[in-house]
C-alpha cells in the first residue's frame, strides 16, 4: 500500500508538472506536436521524476533524470535549439532554487549529491509544489505584462495571497489535525485543485474576452469594408454612366456653344460635376484598411452636420496589423463622434500623415468640456457613464505595440488626441505572372 508521504508526493508532482506546462508558455508560443505526443512527454516527465525520487532520491540521479525528461517536453514546442536550451535552464535554475529553498528550511543544511538524500517532508512536498505553481502564474502574466496585455491589480494580489494561503492551510491541517491520512491527503488534493481551477478559470474568461474583442474587431473591420467597396463601386458606377452619356452630354454642350447660350453651358457644366461628385470619399490612399474607416466614420460624421477638415496622406502598404488600425482609428473616430453629438457647433480636423518610418495621426473636435479622469488625473474617457471609457485605453495598448506615444490635451470646447507610432513600409512579394 502506498504511504502517505509518497501519496502527497506525486500528487504536489502533478501540480509541478501542470506548473512547467505553463512556464512552456512563457517561453513558446505554439507548439509543433500532436497533443498525444506532448500528453506523452508529459506523463513520461510525471513517471521518471517520481520515480526518481521514490527509489532512487540521489539528488544527482534526480537532475539528471529532471533535465533529460524537460528537454523531451521542450522538443514537442516550435523553437530554435538554443533558445530551448535557455528554456530547460531557466525552468530548472527554478525548480532547483525552490528546492534549495525547501531543503533549507526543514533542516537540510549538508548534503551529498552522490548519496541517498533521505528527504520525506510530506509538507516540504505540498510547499515546493505551491512554489512551483506560483512562479510559473507570475511569469506568465509577467509576459502578457511585456505584450501590453496586463492583468488587473486584483489578479496580481490573488496570484500570490491564494496560494500563500493554501501553504497557511496545509501547515494547519497537517501539523494539528488529527484526521486520518487518507483525509489528509484528500484535503492536500483539494487544496491543490482550488488552486488550479481558479488560475484556470481566470485564463479561460481572459482568453473568452479576448476572442470576443477579437469577433468584434473583426466584424467593424468587415463593415468598414463593405462600405469602402460601396463606395468605391458607386464611384465606379457614376463614372461608367457618364461615360456613356459622355456623346449625349457634349452633343448638348455643342447645341449650346453654338448658340452662344453661356448661361446655359455652365449650369450644364454644374450639374454634370454635380453628378460626378455625388460619391464622397475623405481618404483615397489606397490603404484599404485606413481608407474603410476614415471613409465609414467620417461619413457619419458628414452626415450630422460636422465641418470637416481632413488631411491624410500615408503609403498603400504599411507594417501594420488590421485589427490595430481598427482598434485605433475606431475608437478615435468613436470618441469623436461621442463628443460631436453633444454639441452644436460640429467641427472635427483630422491629419494623418507619414514620414521617414513615423506615421502621425491627430484629432481635434468641439466637445461640451466634460472629461472623465484616472487615479492620476489623466483623461480616461470623454463619456461619464459608469462602465464605459476604454476607449483611449484601447488605443494606446495598440499604439504601444509600435513603440509610440499618445497625448491627450482639451479645453473648455475642443478635445485632441495625437498618436506618434513607428510603423515600417511593408515588403509587397513580386514575381512574374
């Protein structure tokens, strides 16, 4: 029958093998295998590091058989050489500074690596793989903390008190509990589970918002595009009348010339530009994914009544990803929009421009002065309603990706935001047809 010890040993064994799947994450973004192989290298780490421990515990049987069964792991992830050689260091400079950190503190001051280590600290176990599981939440969200994808404060704090807290709840039900063991162990186990299913839980409502921010990015951008290519469609359809009225049109305009009716040559001529004109569009750069937006948005714009002033010019094919543009130059247009409709005096300038790898946009609207603002007294919104404002969130967590800046500046009537990113011109693939 297996003994209590070795129970509570394989089950904190779990944990530290769930704790390096997710250090695998910190360090890979995909990996290459099948999940069966990857469940196999998984369990084959599970299989060799208990036993190990159980029937050999040589501390340096124990490194050997921890290092070869990491690096089986690493190969199932998409990587160069090199870097999952880092991968298997850092993840066992971890594991081996946390068991340091446990021998330490029961006592084991003086060991030999070549000999059995005679180490049984059932608690010793459940601390270690706390650790573990610990070290590896932090340095993922340290890593969504690098890709502007930051957890809130509260996650941080729950992060480390839940499972310093288990630790707290273990020492007590083993040091003064007088339950069964099996009990015990079943308390360890569920302490453990708590603890995984609700980081678990936390990424799974991350990763739910995200693919759900992502739905709606994509759905604006299909819009937007829609609308650009009835625009562009219509633009093509007046030209393709005129064209066929063009014979008709000049045989009048010559009825007229030759019979020096100017008067009616130029009201002819107004109605024909008239006519041409009756597709408006605001940005023909031939950057689809800034031309649908400007176009979409700024339609709107004209269609409340809103003097405009627009300014853009930027190359057809820029670094720059689709979803970024949409976060930024809808929630821009959005907040303008916003602010325009509470006032009545409507006017919005917009400059977009590009120089020497920096591309600038800028807006300025009449607002009605009203501001919403952060902890640190800086704009977060120009709506007051409870629950909404990230919108200049959203922009600058996209701006940031391109190494940028935004500023926010208002007044009593007017409201501006200036972006500054560092984008690159795109390489266009070209090959003979």
């Amino acid at each position: 029958m297996m003994s209590f010890g070795a129970a509570v040993y394989l089950i904190s064994n779990v944990v530290v093998m769930l704790a390096i799947a997710r250090f695998m994450k910190v360090f890979f973004e995909s990996h290459k295998a099948s999940p069966i192989i990857i469940f196999f290298s998984y369990s084959l780490y599970l299989v060799a590091t208990s036993a190990a421990f159980l029937f050999l515990n040589v501390p340096i049987v124990s490194l050997l058989i921890n290092t070869v069964a990491l690096f089986v792991i690493m190969l199932c992830y998409e990587s160069k050489l090199p870097k999952k050689l880092l991968a298997v260091v850092c993840v066992y400079f971890y594991i081996f500074v946390v068991d340091i950190f446990i021998l330490v503190a029961f006592g084991y001051f003086q060991f030999s690596p070549w000999e059995i280590l005679g180490y049984d600290q059932t608690l010793g176990f459940v601390i270690n793989a706390t650790l573990m599981y610990l070290g590896s939440v932090l340095a993922q969200n340290f890593k969504n903390l690098r890709k502007n994808n930051p957890a809130s404060p509260m996650f941080w704090v729950s992060a480390i008190v839940i499972p310093l807290s288990s630790i707290f709840v273990a020492v007590l039900i083993m040091s003064t509990s007088d339950l069964p063991q099996i009990w015990i162990v079943l308390a360890i186990t569920v302490i453990f589970a708590i603890n995984l299913l609700t980081f678990y839980l936390h990424d799974w409502l991350s990763e739910a918002y995200a693919h759900k921010l992502e739905s709606l990015l994509n759905s604006q951008e299909k819009e937007f595009y829609y609308t650009q290519a009835k625009l562009m469609y219509e633009s093509l359809e007046n030209i393709k009348s005129f064209r066929h009225d063009i014979k008709n049109h000049l045989s009048v305009l010559r009825n007229y010339s030759t019979h020096s009716k100017f008067e009616k040559i130029n009201e002819y001529l107004d109605s024909l530009l008239e006519c041409v004109g009756e597709t408006e569009t605001f940005s023909e750069t031939g950057n689809i994914a800034f031309d649908s937006i400007v176009n979409y948005k700024l339609k709107k714009l004209k269609d409340m009544g809103t003097n405009l002033a627009v300014k853009v010019n930027i190359p057809a094919e820029l670094d720059i990803e689709t979803s970024d543009v949409v976060a930024i130059m809808g929630n821009l247009l959005d907040n303008a929009i916003e602010g325009l409709e509470k006032v009545s005096n409507k006017k919005l300038s917009l400059e977009i421009v590009y120089s020497k790898g920096k591309m600038i946009i800028s807006t300025t609207n009449a607002f009605d002065g009203n501001v919403k603002l952060d902890e640190r007294q800086k704009v977060a919104s120009i709506n007051q309603d409870v629950g909404r404002g990230y919108g200049l969130k959203n922009i600058l967590k996209a701006v940031e990706k391109y190494e940028g800046q935004m500023e926010v500046d208002y007044s009593d009537t007017e409201f501006s935001v200036k972006l500054l990113m560092y984008v690159k011109i795109a390489k266009v693939a070209s090959g003979c047809v």
